[in-house]
C-alpha cells in the first residue's frame, strides 16, 4: 500500500469499514511507515478535539469553501 493509497483510506479505517484484507494491508503500511503513522495520529487528534461541534458553529459560506477545496483536492 502506497501513503497516498493509506490517506485515501483512513476514514473507512477509522469507522471500521475495511475489510480484512485492505485493513490488514493498511496496519502493515503503518507498521513500516512513521510519516502515515503520524498522519493517523494527527486524523485521530482532530476528531478528539472537534468532532464534537455543533453544525450550527459553521456558516454556510464556510461549510461550501471547505466543501469546494476537498472537492479539489480529491480531484488532483
């Protein structure tokens, strides 16, 4: 599994979507790799400290340009 393959899968992996093979296949990626490893903690440490806000607490303007720029970014 390539970094950008690991990033691309780091939701699912999160929410325990993977299956056996493809989890198995990102845990080894991990095991060899720091900078992904560091990557999950930092994913991780986000939703810790604002997985719990209010959807109210983002307007409308900012919730479109975050929803614009990850459009973006997926399509690169």
């Amino acid at each position: 599994m390539t970094c950008e393959e690991l990033v691309e899968l780091v939701t699912a992996y999160l929410d325990g979507a993977l299956d056996d093979a493809t989890r198995h296949r990102f845990l080894e990626h991990l095991a060899t790799c720091d900078g992904c490893d560091e990557y999950l903690d930092q994913i991780r440490r986000t939703i810790t400290l604002l997985g719990h806000l209010p959807p109210e607490s983002l307007s409308g303007d900012a919730r479109d340009r975050l929803l614009a720029a990850f459009r973006d970014w997926q399509s690169q």
